[in-house]
C-alpha cells in the first residue's frame, strides 16, 4: 500500500491500533439510541495481571488518579456506551472534585465552542458547525453525544485536546523540521524517540501495509486529496516517510497530553478522557501526560470478547491498566 494512502488512513482513522480486529457493533438506531441500547453484561479485569477487578477495586484507583484514559473504536457504539457508563459512575463517585471530559474529537481551537455548547449557550447544530465536526472528525455524533449531555448534566468542563489537523497534516507532509518556524511554534513538545511506542506505531504501519487494521474498520468519509494532496498536482508529490508520518502521530498524542495538563494546571482535580484505543495506552497519552505532571494516569481499554483470544492477546501486550470486558449475549436457541 503507497504511503500516501496509509497516511490518508491514518489521519482519517485518528489511528485506532491496526492489529486488532474491529469488535462486533450494533447500529446506531435512527432514534439515536444505539449507545443506550448498546449495553452489555461486562467485567473489570486488570489488564496487567488477567486478575477480576472488583467495582470498588475499581474505583478506588480511578479516584486516586488525576487522568483517565478511555478507548474506543469510533464507529462502535458498544464502546461509547461502556464510555457513557464510566462517565457517568466518575460523576458520581469522584465526589468534591472538579471534573472534566476531554475529547479527542474537537480541536483544541474550538475551545469556546464546547464552553458555549456547556453553557446552553448554542445547540447541538451550532457546536457542529462551528468545531467542523464532519469534516474535522467524520463519526456519528449520536455516538457522542449522551456521554457529552451525562458530562453536562453532572457540572463536568469539556476540554477540546485535540491539535488542529492543518498542524498535523503539515508534519505528516514536510516532517517537524520541514514545517515553518510559525507552525513549530504551535507544537507541544514532542517526544519522538520512545522505544515502545515507536515499535506500537510500526507493528501499526505493517498491519496496513498487509490489509489489516485500518482496512477492516469503518473510517470517515474523506478524499485521499483532501488529506495527502496526492492527486491535486500535475506531478504527484512525494509519498510520506515513515518518520514523518510517526512525527504526526506522536504531535496527535502530545497535544491531548499537553491540553490535559493545562487543565489540570488551571485548578482541575480529574479529567477523563475519550480517545482512540491507539491513543489510550502507556506509552501514547497517559505516559506523555505523566511526564508534564499530569499523573498518576491511567487508560482503559474498553473490549468485547470475541470467544477467539482477543482479550488473551490485550492481557499479553499488557499495555493498559483495566480491560472493561464485554460479552455478547448467546443467540438464542431455535
């Protein structure tokens, strides 16, 4: 597969980690009820150890944690219910403290726009609008928005942590060092050679390269041109490198880390934060947020047990702290 289209991919997708395979989803109905009605029996499994996790057990670590991480794969409603349901139990729980909901999702430009939707001071075609939503992120936001009303409901900031895709798309083109003097200027600082999570990105890049990933999921409606330039020029442009494309990931994880920590700087106690499973692991957000003193952090990995080792294989990795293990219920016999 040609670079550019792995990064077209990559940037359509908001990475999402290419070596699992996609959980089984259930529509989003047309009423809008498919992350209420996509609940599940579930289980807190430590995702260190394999050991059950107990509500209190639980509990106990998110209330003594400053960030928390939660995964998903964007298009399945069953993780945005299992988010919803974490939400809601930290507005609950997490008592006599300030509490946020950080997005992936919006930009980190349109800030007053989710302080203006909080506020009820737009509505919901105004907030997308005005954040680009379809453009920008591309994902139903029937998915989002009953965890956005139990934050809002429960007195919770939305925090955008997202950096603005012109940013990312630079980087990915020209590289760090490629990107003018202004454009660096807007960067957070990067942390480009973690071993571990350079080998998570790569293990990432050739799952794509052989079909796999990013393939297999549903991704935004986008043109390749609009997120490569390929196509647009009467010669094509050279195909991204690996580093660049690496570069612009890893600007996509500081960036969340980076808007994390002012929150949490400007007189916040806890956020709580909604990303892609590839941005919710140890060495992605919650190891950058640790290191501006954003900690203790900790990430969640959101999973339906596919009966055929997937959540063997998230034990294995070992690169979360909590599994939130889902079960479909068993057809039932004709």
């Amino acid at each position: 597969m040609r670079r550019s289209l792995l990064l077209s991919l990559l940037l359509a997708s908001a990475a999402c980690p290419g070596r699992y395979r996609p959980s089984p989803a259930a529509p989003v109905t047309a009423a809008g009820r498919g992350v209420e009605d996509a609940a599940l029996p579930y289980a807190w499994v430590d995702a260190r150890t394999g050991r059950a996790v107990t509500d209190s057990e639980l509990w106990t670590a998110v209330g003594a944690a400053r960030a928390v991480c939660i995964g998903e794969e964007h298009p399945n409603p069953h993780h945005h219910w299992a988010q919803l349901t974490i939400v809601g139990a930290a507005a609950t729980k997490i008592t006599g403290k300030r509490l946020a909901l950080g997005m992936e999702m919006v930009q980190a430009p349109f800030q007053g726009v989710l302080d203006d939707w909080s506020a009820h001071k737009i509505d919901d075609p105004a907030l997308l609008s005005r954040t680009g939503w379809a453009d920008r992120w591309g994902y139903d936001f029937a998915l989002y928005r009953p965890i956005l009303d139990q934050a809002r409901a429960n007195g919770m900031a939305l925090v955008a942590l997202n950096a603005p895709r012109e940013l990312v798309k630079a980087v990915a083109k020209l590289g760090v060092d490629g990107i003018s003097a202004a454009e660096r200027a807007k960067l957070p600082a990067l942390v480009l050679d973690d071993a571990q999570h350079r080998a998570w990105f790569d293990a990432l890049m050739a799952g794509m390269e052989h079909g796999g990933g990013h393939g297999q999921t549903e991704a935004p409606a986008t043109k390749p041109d609009d997120e490569t330039g390929a196509g647009t020029a009467a010669v094509p442009p050279a195909a991204p490198s690996a580093d660049n494309i690496y570069a612009a990931q890893v600007v996509w994880d500081e960036s969340m880390a980076e808007h994390a920590r002012r929150w949490l700087g400007e007189g916040g106690d806890t956020i709580v934060i909604i990303a892609g499973t590839g941005h919710c692991h140890d060495s992605a957000i919650v190891r950058r947020l640790v290191r501006r003193g954003g900690g203790p952090a900790l990430s969640i990995r959101p999973i339906i047990d596919d009966g055929e080792g997937n959540v063997a294989r998230a034990l294995a990795e070992a690169t979360n702290d909590y599994l939130f293990v889902m079960t479909m219920p068993k057809p039932s016999p004709r």
